[in-house]
C-alpha cells in the first residue's frame, strides 16, 4: 500500500506565480495582537526565527499556501491552562486525484504526514534555542488540501485537513533520537476534518518520504541569497 500512496500523492501540483521577492508581512502574529504575555515574549524572543520558517515556506517550498497569521504561537483548544504551541497552517496546492480521495481517510492523513509534518518540525527547531525555551510546550501544524473541485455552479470546493499536535516531549525525543516517522506519529494527537466536518482524532501509520528534500518544481529557481539547506 505505501509505494501506491506514494505514487498517487504524486499527482501535479499547483503553483501560482510568485509576485514577490519575499513573503507578505502578516504571515506572522505580531506580538502585539497576542493576549497572553507569555505568548507576546515568546514572540519577540523567537522573532528571527519565525521570520526564518516564513521565509523557507514562501521560497523553498513554493506550492504551499500560508494564510494571514497563520505563524505564531497558539494555545491548543484542548489546553486548561497557557500553554503555547508554536504553529503553522499550510494549504497544500495540488490537484485533486480520484485515486487518492478513495482511499480511507487514515490513509490520505497518513500520507501527508508522512510528506510534511517531520520536515515541518525539523523546520521550526531550525535555531536550537526554540526547542530549548520551556516556555514554548508543544507545535502544532495544521495542513489543508483540495479533496474535490466544484462539480456545478455554485457549488464550494471541499477541503480536507489534518491538525497535528506534539507535546514537547514527543518534540525532543524526535529531534534528539533516531527520528522515525513512525514514533512521531504514535505520539502525537491528530484530528481530522472533511470541509467543515470535523472527524475528531485519527489513528494514523507514517514512514519516511523525502518528497521535501527532492521534488524540484520546473522551472522555478530561487531567489537570490535564498538556501533551502
């Protein structure tokens, strides 16, 4: 089942043409709309490094979507008290496949976890002092894809989406460890969403893919000063 998921997933992907040399500047929560202190300090503190993540997905990976303040830090609804996950919501633009949507929904959450979420978070603990702050007690990265095309007039688009929540330990045992997808994802807490239907928590499998590190989009080219190392 996994090189068939791996070949439907595959499928084109939609990329609009950039217009700016860099990425638009409300990305990112300022630390001024935070109500929390902890989350205004855990802002200005991490500043560079949020501009860092915004900056590897505006340029690196040029077929992912960031929507206004989709950056920053955010308490999980779940949370009872202040607790301050670093997130980032990422619409995934590629086309919808009929092969990919008829699989189980586990499956298709799997396998865009498998694609983004280890990369993502190897990402956003790129400078050493976010996954050291006690302050920051988890991640959450939320993705969102194309499930299907209007079939008629006036018909929405459905959207899928899989909101991915990791405690700091399940973080750091990640980062320092052997890192295997499948360890990450037996530790995290996932919930699902068909449109706007939520399907409450998934059980998923993950595996190592490295669609991030080797998917070139054609003819598109950096730009200057920009490294995706």
């Amino acid at each position: 089942m996994r090189p068939t998921i791996l070949g439907i997933l595959a499928f084109s992907l939609l990329l609009a043409g950039r217009v700016l040399a860099a990425p638009a500047a409300d990305r990112i929560v300022p630390a001024d709309q935070y109500t929390s202190e902890k989350a205004r300090q855990l802002a200005v503190a991490h500043a560079a490094a949020l501009r860092d993540l915004d900056t590897f997905l505006y340029h690196c990976l040029p077929w992912v979507e960031v929507q206004k303040q989709s950056i920053g830090f955010f308490k999980p609804k779940q949370a009872t008290k202040d607790e301050r996950y670093l997130a980032v919501r990422l619409f995934v633009e590629q086309d919808p496949s009929p092969q990919f949507a008829a699989l189980p929904v586990e499956k298709r959450a799997s396998s865009m976890f498998s694609r983004y979420v280890g990369p993502l978070l190897r990402r956003m603990n790129r400078d050493a002092a976010v996954l050291a702050d006690p302050a920051i007690d988890g991640y959450t990265i939320i993705l969102e894809w194309l499930k299907q095309e209007p079939r008629g007039d006036g018909e929405r688009p459905v959207h899928e989406a899989i909101a991915v929540f990791l405690d700091k330990p399940a973080a750091v045992a990640y980062l320092t460890g052997p890192g295997h997808a499948r360890d990450l994802v037996t530790r995290a807490r996932v919930l699902g969403f068909d449109g706007e239907t939520p399907l409450g928590p998934l059980r998923l499998t993950a595996w190592e893919d490295n669609f991030l590190t080797t998917y070139k989009v054609k003819n598109y080219e950096l730009a200057a000063g920009i490294s995706c190392q």
